[in-house]
C-alpha cells in the first residue's frame, strides 16, 4: 500500500498516517507492509521540480542562450603599436591565443576595424571597457544586424 504526503502547515510534507515532516523534494511515496509477503519496499522516489520562484540550472542556461548576440569591435589608432594591442588582446579577452591577437591586430590596422569577440551584451560591454581601459579604441554592436 501507497502512502501520499501532503503539506503541513509549516510547508513542509509529512505522511497522511503519522511521523515527523519529511525534507521538501526528497521522498514522494513511501510503501508500507501489505497482506502480501516479504516486508515493506521503498519505491524509486523521484525529486520534485524546484523550488516555485527559483529556476533549475536548466532554466537559466536555455534564458542565456535566448540573449542575443554583441560583436566587439577593435578600431585602428595610431598610437598604440602592434605588439602591446596584441598584449592587449590576449589579456583582457578570455581564451584570446596569440594567433588569433595577431589576426584581429592586423585586420584592425588594415580595415580601420576588426571583430574581437561576439558575446552576450553584458560581457561585450565589459571586455570593451577592458580594451579602452588598456588605452584601445572600442566599440560594442549587436551582432545581429549588418553584415
């Protein structure tokens, strides 16, 4: 036989026959002993949804996912030389490899403006102020738009 909890007044569950309040999300169903053999056996429990007002982890991977996208645009002054943009680069810019400093280094200094990273808006925003922090020219757009 089956016995379903409910909510006690605390909020917390306990068992419609007797006992102490059971944790919340731990244990929905308990088996007790029947007219059948053997003794009692506990059914798999299974974890309740969380907590109403909270989101699962999953919940807020899919909410990042949904944000759109902002480029960060390197522009070409003439003051800097190549090599401290490059350092520039690689130290402000997670996972930056020297390669790819170099590349947007040039691009940069060839085109007038290069693309340094395309991210949520957040981040944009804070490597783009790491780079004008670091003496560079830098601008935030959505990644959208344009070309």
């Amino acid at each position: 036989m089956c016995v379903k909890l409910k909510l006690c007044k605390t909020g917390e569950k306990r068992s419609l026959c007797r006992g102490p309040c059971i944790n919340r999300g731990i244990l929905t169903a308990i088996s007790t002993t029947g007219p059948s053999k053997g003794g009692g056996i506990l059914e798999k429990p299974f974890i309740e949804r969380t907590t109403p007002g909270r989101e699962s982890e999953f919940d807020l991977r899919k909410s990042r996912k949904i944000a759109p996208p902002y480029r960060v645009m390197l522009h070409n002054d003439n003051y800097n030389k190549r090599e401290y943009v490059v350092q520039v680069l690689m130290k402000v810019i997670p996972g930056m490899t020297l390669d790819n400093a170099v590349n947007i280094m040039q691009e940069a200094h060839y085109n007038g403006l290069a693309v340094v990273i395309i991210c949520a808006q957040a981040d944009a925003e804070e490597h783009c102020m790491q780079l004008r922090g670091n003496g560079l020219l830098s601008s935030v757009e959505p990644a959208s738009g344009g070309c």
